[in-house]
C-alpha cells in the first residue's frame, strides 16, 4: 500500500490552496454570494436606518444632530442653488492645482533619486523630516510666504501630496526586480530612459497606491486648510462652507457638506479602482487580481 496521508491517518488529505480558495468561492455564505453593488447598499441602508433611528429616539437636540431626511433636503437645495456647487468646484480646483505641482515634484525626485546618489540623499533625508509633519502645520507659513490667497492653500496641499507619492515611488523604483533592470541595461537604456521605459511602468503598483494615498492627504488637507484659512477670493470651498454653516448654526447644511465630502471620496476611490483593474490587474502585476 502506498505511503499516502490516507493510508496512514485515515482521513483525506487537505486539498490544495487552490482548490480550497475555488470551493469557498463556489459555496461560502449567503451574503458572501450576493453581487457586491447589493451588499453595499444593504449595508448603506442599515447605516442610514441607524442614523434615523438614534435622531429620531435618542432625544437628542436638532440643533446639534438631525436626521438623514433633513441632510437630503439641505443637500438637494445646497446644489439646487449652486452654494454646494460653487464650494465644491473651488475646492477641487486648489485640490487638483496642488495635486498636478505634487506630482509633477514627484517625478522630478524620484528620477533624481534613482539615477544619482545625491539625489537619493537628499530624498531621504526630505521624506524623513517632511512626511512625518502634518500639513496643515505649514499653514502659517503658507499665509506668511503668500498672503490671503490660493496659493497658499494650493501650497500646503501639495505639500501633503507631494511626500507620500514620494515614498510609494521610490519603493517601487527599489524593489523592480534586478533581471528586468539588468536587460534594460543591457539593451542601452541609460538615465532617464531607463525610468521611463523601464522602472516606471515596473513601478506602476506603488505609483498607483502612492496617487491614492496622496489624494487622500490632499483631500484632508484642502478640507482642513479651508476650515482654518477661511475664504480668499470670492468663494470659498466645502471647509469654509461647512464652518459658515456651523457658525450660523445651520446644521443640517453642516451635514450636507460632510455628506458632499463623503460622495466625492467614494467617487475618487471608485475611479482609483477602475484605474488599477485596468492596468495592475489585467497586466497581472497584482497577485490575486481580477482580470
């Protein structure tokens, strides 16, 4: 008889990895069974119907909590009249003006870094010191160094983009495989085209993650900065609006404001995700990716 797992203790032996990640994935639970886009909304509705539920037993005074239905009519007449719009459109024009100087610093340091030491030197010694500080703390100097203005709002956000998007592309830059350096090497590419040709599409995981980490900084930053820094030119952004409100004691368009920045980050992540299924995913440079 063989020496098996069988014949020895009995029992069948454990499937393969594999085959056990198939199986769960054929049977698993109910819920687990369900389409993603019904999950996520059964579970949107058990939040709002909590949220109801604590505004409308709790006792809790509606001048500083209100319920979900008086969000959505504050949210629609936000929009209806253009208050929510025009904040929302301010702030994504600083947000995107910050994020596209944080990017375009990024690739000038990651290049300088991967292909002198000295720029590697001063990149690590900038992350080390610059990444660690929150953003918004560079704010007074952002108002002293530029006035009341957008720039200075533009400033500090892309100085919380610029940092992490740093460190998630040299790491990629790092650990691209020495075969697929070597052969680039080998069939000329020196400098910048080796970046370019070579380390950045290898890199495009941690460039990836890096852009969605630095968006989420930046969008907490301009938030942040906005409730801080008040309004400079003729509107101001969904920070100030929400502190406007808060200070003339409309809170449900507090909440409709919170509730915009919710809607815009779900929207972001969506497309970040998009963006990855169709580049890491399909070129099979995540392990377990969906193609």
């Amino acid at each position: 008889m063989p020496d098996t797992p069988e014949a020895s203790t009995g029992a069948p032996a454990a499937a393969p990895a594999g085959e056990r990640a198939a199986d769960t994935g054929r049977g698993g639970t109910p819920w687990s069974r369900l389409p993603t886009w019904a999950r996520r909304t059964v579970v949107f509705a058990v939040l709002i119907a909590i949220w109801q539920a604590y505004a409308s037993l709790s006792g809790v005074s509606r001048f500083v909590f209100v319920g979900p239905a008086d969000v959505a009519e504050a949210f629609a007449r936000g929009w209806a009249n253009g208050d929510i719009a025009v904040a929302t459109a301010t702030t994504m024009r600083l947000l995107l003006t910050g994020m596209g100087i944080g990017i375009a610093l990024t690739v000038v340091l990651t290049v300088a870094a991967t292909t002198t030491k000295i720029g590697d030197d001063v990149l690590t010694l900038l992350t080390s010191m610059i990444n660690p500080l929150p953003s918004v703390a560079v704010l007074p100097l952002a108002i002293l160094w530029f006035g009341l203005t957008d720039s200075a709002l533009v400033f500090v956000t892309a100085n919380a983009v610029l940092w992490p998007m740093t460190v998630n592309v040299s790491m990629g830059f790092r650990t691209v495989p020495a075969t697929i350096t070597m052969v680039g090497r080998n069939l000329g590419l020196r400098g910048w085209r080796l970046t370019r040709d070579v380390l950045m599409p290898a890199a495009l995981p941690h460039a990836i993650a890096g852009l969605k980490t630095g968006w989420a900084f930046g969008w907490r930053t301009i938030i942040a900065a906005e409730l801080v820094f008040g309004v400079a030119g003729a509107h101001g952004g969904l920070g100030f609006f929400i502190n406007n409100s808060r200070y003339f004691a409309r809170i449900p368009d507090v909440f409709a404001g919170l509730v915009t920045i919710a809607v815009i980050g779900i929207a972001f992540d969506l497309v970040f995700g998009w963006v990855e299924r169709r580049t890491v995913g399909r070129w099979g440079m995540k392990e377990g990716a969906a193609i």
